[in-house]
C-alpha cells in the first residue's frame, strides 16, 4: 500500500522560503513519478510541479524561476523548495505518485499524501 506522508508547510512572510518534503514508503521508488499538486480556498486543486523516475521536470508557469522539484531515492523522499513566495501561492499542498515510468505530460496522480498548509502572510 503506497503512503506518502508530506512535512514542512508552514507561515511563511511573503517573499520568504519553504521547503516541503514528501516520504514515499510501499513503492519502489526509484519507479515513480512524483508530483506536488496545491488546492486554496474555493479553488481547484492544480498541479504545482512533476518529477519523473528519471528526474525530468515540469512546472506550472505561475511557479517556474520560483520552485523547484527534486528527489533522494536514498530517502525515498520528494522535495519542493519554494522561493521568493507569493500570497497567491497559499493552499494545502499535497504530495502524489503517479504511474510506473509515466512520463511528466502523461502524468496522472493516483496516491495522494495527506497535505500540509503553506500561509504566505505579512
């Protein structure tokens, strides 16, 4: 059974830095594509950025230059780091797994993690 359990959301002054981390455990890893996606208030859930088994990447254009996905498959974890933050950017975000060697335009997200709360805040 795949489980991913996501850290490090948090309040964090505009401008500011967060790093998330997403933990992977029930699947081989090295297998996956992983990608974080964010929901807001009253808003759709929209896919943040994608990293494929082999590290190709790709963001959402209201977060590219400011974002950035990457994977340890020693930690079986996911990272987001989220710079020069925006209020706008403020959601749940969630962590999710994909399909075995789906390519990052092919992605589909079907495990999905619990979420953590980033507040971007003055």
């Amino acid at each position: 059974q795949v489980r991913l359990v996501e850290s490090g959301g948090g309040l964090v002054q505009p401008g500011g830095s967060l790093r998330l981390s997403c933990t992977a455990s029930g699947i081989s890893f090295g297998q996956y594509p992983l990608a974080w996606h964010r929901q807001a208030p009253g808003e759709e859930r929209e896919l943040v950025a994608v990293i494929t088994h082999d590290s190709y990447t790709l963001y959402a254009d209201s977060v590219k230059g400011r974002f950035s996905i990457s994977r340890d498959g020693a930690k079986n974890t996911v990272y987001l780091q989220m710079n020069s933050l925006k209020p706008e950017d403020a959601a749940v975000y969630y962590c999710n797994a994909g399909m075995p060697f789906a390519s990052a335009g092919g992605y589909v997200p079907y495990s999905w993690g619990q979420g953590t709360q980033v507040t971007v805040s003055s």
